[in-house]
C-alpha cells in the first residue's frame, strides 16, 4: 500500500510540474502571473494526493524577504501609504465577510468572528509582480510612484503577515482585548528580537561558513545553514502562538544585502522554481468549484469582497499619499499599484483552510476573488501612470523652452 502511494505521488508531481511549467509559457504570453496558471491547473485536475506542499510557502517568504532591506523601505511615505492599505481592507473586508458570509461558510474550528477576521488579513497583503512590469513598461522605476509602491508594498507584507499571526491567535480562542494587545506585541517583539539576534549572531556565523565553504569548494554550505535557520526561525514563530511564515520571512530578511545575498536568494530561487508551483498547484487543487455552487449565497458575497478588495486599496494606499504631498495623479496610480493581491494573501486563506476556520466554499471563494484583484486592476494603473506622464509633459517642456531661449555664453 505504501509502494503505491509513492508511485501515485510520484506520478502526481511529475504530472503537476509539467502542467505548470505550461502554463507558465501560457500566461506570461498574456503577461499574466505565472502563480494564476498554476492555481488554474488545480483547479481543472482536481483532488489529488499532493495537496500538502508544505515547504512551497516558507521559500516564498524566505525569497520576499532576502529583498526586504529596512534602510531602502523604512520611510514615513511607504510606512504610511502600506499602513492605508492593510487597514483599511482589513476592517472594511471583515465587516462585509461578518454581514454577507453564510453559516454555511464557517469552517469546524471556526466562529463569525474568526472567519470574518481572516477574510480580511487575505486582503491586506500587496503583490507587485505585475505592477513592476507596468513600470518597466512605462519606464517609471527610478520615478517616486515606482519607488513608494514598490517600498510600500514590502511593508505591505511584513504588516500583513503580523495581521496573520494575530489572526492565527484569535483562531485558537485568543480574542479578548488583552489578547489581541499581547498577541500584537508578540509579533512585533519577534520581529525585532529575532532580527537583532539574525543580523549580529547567525548572519555573521552563517557568512563566516560560507566563505570558508566556498574556499574548501563547498559552495552551498553557507546557503544551507541558512535554511536549517529559516525552519529554526519559523519553528520558535509557531511555538509562540504565531504564524510560521512569518519567521521564514524574518530569517530571510536578516540575510538581505549581506555580501552573499546573491547566491541565497540564486539557491532559494531554485528550490522555490519546484515547491512554490507545486503549492500553488496544490492550492489550486483544493478550490471547490461544485461546492460554491451548491451556495448561493457565496455569489453576493464574492461579488462585494472583489468590490471591497479593489476600492479599500485604493482609497488606503491613496490618501497617505496625497497627504505625503504627492498629486492627485500621482497618489491614484499609487493606490492601483498597490490594489493587485497574490502571494501573502493566498498563503493567509490557505491557513485559514487549514487551521478548519473558513470551508472549502469559502476558500474558494477568496482564491477567485484574489484573481481577479491581481488582473483587473491593470489597465486602471497603466491610466493612471498616462495621466502621471500628461501631469509631468508641461513642466517637462517648459524645462525644454527656458533652455532653449537661454543665451549661450561666449
């Protein structure tokens, strides 16, 4: 029985990596995310027995935070614009889950509260992967737009995976004021002790192994001391009540910008280019379309989260911005930059699954929904930046006009 379950699992991976890696081609032809083609071929296979890619998460985070350097992002404008819009989504997205959601919806584990709670952290998190393509395509990067959605949206998902350990608490009965204070400050604390015991003690150990690894021909041995600390990381985050990606994000941020950052994150990118396809597969595979269907009531509901979704975004990452003293064009297409969801998110609604708080409907319910945030704001957001260059063209060619009537010397 068990030789033929690994055969089958077997069977299973090589069939799921093949599909992906075809759907890759597929949607980037549509310059579309490849995590949209993956969730799609789950959702078109169906069950199947490899629906616990544990590991594809934590070398997510671990990636997002090998990019995640405080001294670039940590700004009053990018503090500001991500705080906008993790609040926002996540107060306007739990009163609609607690006001539309049916009954139905709550998972064994679950209470309106909690699974109301957790609709709203699977919004709070930005993804950028589309985003960064309109701006190359524009040429924005080096722009102050680029700039602040792209910082904004790192702090995004260090505030949105805080929101999940708080969350993940309240999941397991934590969910009086007290509670939600100490669970808070657990996540902050954590972050900020574990940071400062990442960069001064197993940064500098992890370096030193990895130069003397590399002058004995061991390449990777720095690298692999590094993942024996992400699982350290995400196994003293669960152990205290928080949510486990959020160390593995913490242990890849105490190694951004460090001297071997580049070869991490080329190792980290390797084994993520297996596990994370196979756990976006996976989560693909766990969406119930029949069971959405068998619940009417889902359909309002997803209609209003996608509303939600969308104009919580904007407006939350908008305001801070104008009120940082960027214009109106410039502070909109900011708020549709940061509108589109992914990565953290999807992670967010596969705990909540998990942890037996949202049903099966419900989830699937969020990964359609966060879909169509990541691909419908685009045209919107590439407006938005045509107005930020008509906005610019005037002064630009005043610029061009003064120097141009300005008497050359000699």
């Amino acid at each position: 029985m068990a030789a033929a379950e690994t055969q089958a699992l077997f069977e299973q991976l090589t069939i799921l990596l093949l599909l992906a890696t075809g759907s890759h081609f597929l949607f980037r032809r549509f310059h579309q995310p490849t995590i949209i083609g993956e969730i799609a071929v789950g959702i078109v296979l169906g069950p199947s027995v490899v629906g616990n890619a544990a590991l594809g998460p934590y070398r997510l985070v671990f990636l997002i935070g090998l990019d995640f350097d405080f001294r670039a992002v940590y700004t009053p404008r990018n503090i500001a614009v991500a705080f906008g819009g993790v609040v926002l989504p996540l107060v306007v997205g739990f009163g609609t889950a607690s006001y539309l959601a049916p009954t139905t919806s709550i998972g064994v584990n679950g209470t309106r509260f909690t699974m109301a709670l957790f609709v709203g952290a699977t919004f709070t998190a930005t993804s950028v992967a589309i985003t960064a393509a309109v701006l190359l395509e524009f040429n924005f990067l080096k722009d102050p737009v680029a700039q602040t959605i792209l910082g904004a949206a790192v702090v995004d998902d260090v505030l949105g995976l805080i929101v999940l350990s708080v969350v993940v608490g309240t999941s397991a009965g934590r969910v009086s004021a007290l509670d939600l204070a100490i669970l808070l400050a657990e996540a902050v604390g954590f972050l900020a002790i574990g940071m400062a015991a990442g960069v001064y003690v197993f940064r500098r150990i992890v370096l030193r192994i990895q130069a003397e690894g590399k002058k004995l021909g061991l390449p990777h041995s720095g690298f692999l001391i590094a993942m024996a600390i992400t699982f350290l990381f995400a196994l003293t985050a669960e152990s205290i009540g928080l949510s486990a990606v959020v160390g593995a994000f913490l242990a890849g941020s105490v190694f951004a910008g460090a001297a071997f950052q580049k070869d991490f994150s080329e190792g980290a990118r390797h084994l993520a280019a297996v596990f994370t396809p196979i756990f976006f597969v996976s989560l693909g595979l766990q969406v119930n379309v029949p069971a959405v269907a068998a619940q009417i009531g889902l359909i309002p509901l997803a209609a209003a989260l996608t509303v939600v979704a969308v104009i919580t975004k904007v407006i939350g990452c908008s305001l801070p911005a104008r009120l940082a003293k960027m214009t109106a064009h410039e502070a909109v297409a900011i708020g549709w930059g940061m509108t589109p969801r992914g990565e953290v998110g999807l992670i967010v609604a596969v705990a909540a699954l998990t942890a037996g708080v949202i049903g099966d409907a419900l989830f699937s319910v969020i990964v359609f929904v966060l879909i169509l945030v990541t691909i419908l704001p685009t045209p919107l957001f590439k407006r938005a930046l045509r107005a930020v260059e008509r906005e610019r063209r005037p002064a630009d060619e005043s610029s061009s006009d003064v120097a141009e009537t300005k008497p050359r010397s000699g």
